[in-house]
C-alpha cells in the first residue's frame, strides 16, 4: 500500500494555530502568513473568576501553537496560555509550542536580596508542567531564563526585526551614536552600533549617599551634537528612559529616537514618554498598545510587527528545517 506523496515528512502533524485574548491582532498576522486559519476555541470566564477553554475540534496528533503575550492583565493571561496548553495535552496533541512574545516576570531572574522567589524559574516550570514541549520568545530580559527550562526553545532578538528599519533611517541620521540607558544592556548595545557603524556610548547609574536623589547619571561617551539612538530591551514605567533623554540633552545631543523590543508602557509611561523631546518611538508588537496609549505619541510611533517572522519560525519548526539560518546564525 503506497504512502501518499508528501513535500516534507510532517513529524508532528498540521500546523495548528491557538490564540488566547492577550495578542488577537499579531495571532491573526502570523494566521495570514501562514495561511491557515486560526483554530476554534471557547475562552470562557465564570463569576467566580475561574477560566475555562474549550477545543473546537480534535488536536490528536497535531503540531499545536499558542500564541500568548503574558502583558496586563498578567495573570488572566498566563494562566489562560496554561490552561490552553494543558487542554491540548489532554487532547493528545502531537507537540505543543507556547508562543509567548513577551514573557512575564523575566526581572525576577535571580535572588538579589534574601527571602525573595525566582519567579522567573517558576514561571518556566509552569508552562512545562502544563503540557507544552518547546516554546518561542523574544528578548528574555536575562540571558540566564533560558536555563529555567528544559525544553527546547527559540529565543529570538527583536533586533532582526528593528535593523532593516534603523538602516532606512541611518542615511538621515547626524554622526549618529548608540546609547544604552543602563551598562546591563551595552553588551547588546554593540550589535545596535555595529549594525549602525557607529560608537556607543553608555548612562551609568551610581548609587550616592544623596537621600534625595540616589540615583546619580553620568554618560561614558561623547553625544555633543550627535543624534541618539537610546536602546533598550523593554520600557516599563519609563523612569530609566526619561533620566537618560534628560541628561543627553544636558550633554548636548541632538535628535532622540528611542528603540526598544517590549512596549510594557504600565502606569503612566505612555504619558511620561509623549511629553519627553524625542523624534521617535521604534518598537514591535511584541506586547499590543492600546489605541488610548498609541494615540498620545501621535505620528513619532513606529510599531514594527514581528508577525510574519514568528509566522516563517513557526513553519521552520514545523517542517524541521533550521531557524537560525534566518538570521545568517
């Protein structure tokens, strides 16, 4: 009995693609790339705050997606990406990827100070117990979470989603210079500078004996009548990004864009940072801005959708075939 024909051997199955409520606009995005519809799914919440999912249709033996940002509201959304992943394993899904562009507590990476969690660790071995054999993610907030799981994962950089970008807007840019907002992120600050041919420069942050203002701001570099590009992995309540804008205009630089991957905006970040003089917001889709913070930055933010790239890795992983030659790795 003959075996029909097949481009490539399907290890796990279709692709079958999940959305929880956190990212509807990118799952729909990476659904059109791939062209297959997403998957039918009841997300039901009780009076009593108890979630419950409902599959459609049957998974067995299907190569399962759930695509699934873990931004505000956190805990809805995590335990809705845990919930999902476990209703697929009890369907005898064939292999389950959690698709989190956006990891929550990636800064409780460590135990800085006694009697504190690594919640980071703990969030990793959740969605391991729930049911799910890989995962996806972009820029963990420290190298180190990768180690927290014991599946395989692809931890992909927004940077390759940024860089056809910032190279358009180079030739426009004033002896530019790279600057990073803290000395935690100058490692990945070079990538930026080398792409940009370009120095870097650095905001160190030194503690003083100052109780009113703690946080004494110097810059290692030269930013005099240069334009800025200040790069960042996430922007938070934005009170690193608003000291470093301010003390490069103290010093004397020129136009501000500000880049980073994970627009996490809590609180009145959206506000701090419409008001500050920058040019420009480059960002990605990563976390989805609500249309009542996208509207205060006006026609200065430029979203960059990580959409079709994560569709093209979904793919790669279905297919077997390698995701790090995407990116010439």
């Amino acid at each position: 009995m003959s075996m029909p024909h097949m481009q490539h051997d399907l290890l796990y199955g279709n692709i079958k693609l999940f959305a929880g409520t956190a990212s509807p606009d990118l799952a729909g995005e990476i659904a059109k790339y791939l062209n297959t519809p997403l998957c039918g799914r009841d997300i039901v919440e009780f009076p009593n705050e108890n979630l419950f999912v409902r599959l459609h249709a049957s998974v067995r033996g299907q190569d399962c997606y759930v695509i699934q940002s873990t931004t505000t509201p956190v805990h809805r959304n995590l335990m809705e990406l845990l919930i999902l992943i476990q209703t697929l394993k009890l369907d005898s899904a064939g292999r389950i990827t959690a698709v989190v562009p956006y990891l929550c507590y990636g800064r409780s990476d460590k135990k800085d100070k006694p009697r504190v969690p690594i919640t980071a660790r703990l969030v990793a071995d959740m969605i391991q117990i729930a049911g799910a054999d890989r995962y996806m993610t972009y820029d963990l907030h420290a190298g180190q979470i990768q180690g927290f799981f014991s599946i395989p994962g692809d931890v992909l950089r927004g940077f390759h989603i940024l860089k056809d970008y910032l190279i358009q807007l180079a030739p426009s840019l004033n002896n530019p210079v790279v600057v990073t907002a803290d000395l935690g992120f100058a490692k990945k600050g070079r990538v930026y500078a080398d792409l940009m041919q370009t120095s870097l420069a650095f905001i160190e942050k030194r503690r003083t004996a100052d109780i009113s203002n703690p946080n004494a701001l110097t810059i290692i570099g030269d930013v005099k009548d240069r334009d800025i590009l200040l790069v960042d992995d996430e922007v938070n309540t934005g009170g690193s990004m608003v000291h470093a804008v301010e003390i490069l205009k103290q010093h004397g630089a020129k136009d501000i864009y500000m880049v980073f991957v994970h627009p996490v905006l809590s609180l009145n970040a959206a506000d701090r940072l419409a008001d500050l003089p920058v040019k420009q917001f480059i960002t990605t889709n990563t976390i989805p801005i609500p249309q009542e913070k996208a509207i205060k930055f006006g026609d200065r933010l430029k979203v960059i959708s990580i959409g079709e790239m994560l569709g093209e890795v979904i793919k790669r992983a279905n297919e077997g075939s390698s995701v790090g030659e995407m990116f010439n790795e």
